[in-house]
C-alpha cells in the first residue's frame, strides 16, 4: 500500500489512548484499529475530519504516501572482478 497511517505516532504524541479516541470522534474501537494497522481501503473526509479536530493535527500528520517496495528499483552491486 502506498499510503501509511501513523495514528498510533499521532496518538503517542497526544498522549491520547485509542478508547478515548473513539469516544471523542465516535467511531467504533474496531473501525479504528483498521485504520490504525493500515488495513483500511478507505477514510471517509468526516472521519478524517473529526481525527484531525480531536488530535488537533493536519491530514498529513496522519496519513503519509510512500511509494511501494515492489515499484522501488533498487541498484545492485556489481562484484569486484
């Protein structure tokens, strides 16, 4: 996946558990821990926007594009002759 999610470093840095999180923004503790492990294949803008409200953060602090590994072309060494 080409999008991170760093909630749980948002979270760190807030001080803030997932549980209070939730009760804040009002999405399930489940729907959370989707987004928060990355596995989530999309955010809604509300969602997004109650997360940077309560966090008091940017969308970017959140979520981050890096590209993938598989789309990376790594340079070899070539062996000393």
């Amino acid at each position: 996946m080409a999008i991170r999610v760093t909630l749980d470093r948002v979270l760190l840095d807030r001080r803030m558990s997932l549980t209070e999180l939730c009760e804040r923004v009002g999405v399930t503790m489940a729907n959370l821990s989707i987004l928060k492990t990355g596995k989530a294949k999309a955010v809604r803008f509300s969602t997004l926007e109650a997360l940077c409200r309560e966090l008091q953060c940017q969308p970017g602090e959140i979520l981050n594009y890096v590209e993938d590994e598989d789309d990376l072309v790594v340079p070899t060494k070539k062996a000393a002759q």
